[in-house]
C-alpha cells in the first residue's frame, strides 16, 4: 500500500486555508509544524509532476481531479476519503485506484498489524495538551469525527489507549 500526497493536498498551501475554514481553532504553527513532520517521516510521500494529468481526468468534482492524479502519478493504489461519493470506483478503477473511507483504512491497519495503531492512538491522546481526553472521551471523539467503527474496536482494547 503506498500513500501520497499531492503538493496542492498537503496541510500547508491551498489545504492550509481549508483546514482553518473547518477548524478555526488550529494554530498556522501547529499545521506548519505537521507539515514539517509529516515530510521528514515519509520522504517519498510528496507527490511533484502530476499537473499535465489534470485535465484528462472526469470526476463529478472537478477540483477534486489533483488528488487523483497525485495518486496516479505516485502509483498510490489508495485514497483515503470521506468523501466517497465524489471519487467513483468505476474511475478510480481504470487507474488502478481505489477510495477507502478512513474508518475502513484504520481497521484494516488494525486487522493488519495493531500494536502500531495502538501505539499512534495512544500517544495522540497523550499528546492532546490544551483538551486532554480519558480513553473514553477520546473515542467519543473518534466517533463523531466519523470513525465510528474503529472507536467500536478500540473499546475492546481501551487499556492500550
């Protein structure tokens, strides 16, 4: 399995201003930060050269049509998306590509192998400073940000978390 993302998609750029639309309680610095994070902890995930497949890709949201071509041209076989309804299998298909709903993704991860979900659940509850969450109340959370069938799992395993 192979993730990416493109340049346009990141945290930090056109996806900056989403984020503080949706949450405008993050912090610039915070998001700067994960940004700086996320590419030193996965060097191959950013994405360059995609733009020419652009126009030749048919999604029924057309500013959605960069994430698919980041996946193409980082031969990523996933995007993990709430929003399903506007990357179509039958599409995504022709490219080798599938959309996963993230609630799917991380059980699979769990079927997968646990003990590292596990362990990145534990420590972000650990780390939530400013609102810190019993296991209970973080999986609350989960479950309102629409991981609902994970949080289901994780109630098994709340010890760990």
């Amino acid at each position: 399995m192979r993730a990416v993302h493109s340049g346009r998609t990141r945290f930090i750029g056109n996806g900056l201003k989403n984020v503080l639309l949706k949450r405008p309680e993050t912090e610039r610095t915070k998001l700067e930060r994960t940004r700086k994070l996320m590419d030193a902890n996965l060097p191959g995930a950013v994405v360059v050269g995609y733009e020419s497949l652009i126009p030749n890709l048919v999604l029924p949201d057309e500013n959605d049509r960069h994430v698919l071509a980041a996946a193409i041209q980082g031969e990523a076989n996933l995007i993990v998306t709430f929003n399903l309804s506007d990357f179509p299998a039958g599409v995504l298909g022709s490219h080798g590509v599938e959309a996963v709903h993230p609630d799917d993704f991380v059980l699979a991860l769990l079927d997968s192998d646990a003990e590292p979900v596990l362990n990145a659940v534990s420590l972000h509850r650990a780390n939530l400073k400013k609102t810190p969450k019993s296991p209970e109340q973080y999986l609350g959370k989960m479950e309102s940000d629409g991981l609902k069938k994970t949080a289901a799992r994780l109630r098994s395993l709340i010890d760990q978390i």
